[in-house]
C-alpha cells in the first residue's frame, strides 16, 4: 500500500522566505508596470476635453426652464458670454472626445443643431 505525503512545507530557512519575497516584488512591479501601459494607451474618454469643455457639457445636459436662466448661470459658472458659450458648444459638437465623454448629449445637440440647419 502506498501513502502519498504532501511535498515539503514552506520552509523556515530566512534565504528561502527572502527569494519568495523578492519573487512577489518582482511580480508586483510587473504588474504596476503593464498598468501604467495600459493607462498610456488609453487615456481614457476625457483626455484631452478641458475643465471648460466639461462644463459646457454639464450645462447642457441639464434641463433648464427658460433661456434667461440657463443664460445667467453660464455668466456666472463659467464666466463666458452667451455667445461665446455658444461657440464653444458648437465646436464641442463636432469633437469626437466629446462624443466619446457624453454621447446623449452631443447626439442630441447635434440632432438639434441640423434640424434648425434644414430649416434655414
């Protein structure tokens, strides 16, 4: 009749716990190391959209109740004439990374925006 043993335990000797932990260390740098690849080749959907750019967005995914309020609070959140807030929109439209950040939105600015092209 044959026993199998288990083979043998870890091992209390101080040079073989000191490989293991170099091994983990090891391990953990690689690890780290294809994280940050992988964040350099993905930036992810805001990079490159700027502080602004995110707040136009966010103005114009609320629901506002009449044109003078939401053109208050574009003068006071961002601190930009109406005009000029409406020209940075319609430049925000056509990039792709605000697509990318947001896609309800710009598809349905965009839908907007050439239904009142047509209509010209």
């Amino acid at each position: 009749m044959t026993v199998d043993t288990p083979g043998p335990g870890p091992s209390d000797d101080p040079a073989d716990q000191a490989g293991d932990q170099d091994q983990a260390e090891d391990r953990g740098r690689e690890r780290d190391q294809g994280r940050e690849q992988e964040q350099e080749q993905d930036p992810g959907p805001d990079a490159g959209l700027s502080e602004r750019d995110l707040a136009v967005l966010a103005v114009e995914r609320r629901g506002w109740p009449g044109p003078g309020a939401k053109e208050r609070a574009i003068r006071e959140r961002l601190g930009l004439s109406p005009t000029r807030y409406y020209q940075l929109l319609n430049a925000l439209l056509d990039d792709p990374r605000a697509l990318e950040h947001d896609p309800v939105t710009v598809n349905r600015l965009r839908r907007i925006r050439d239904e009142r092209r047509e209509r010209r």
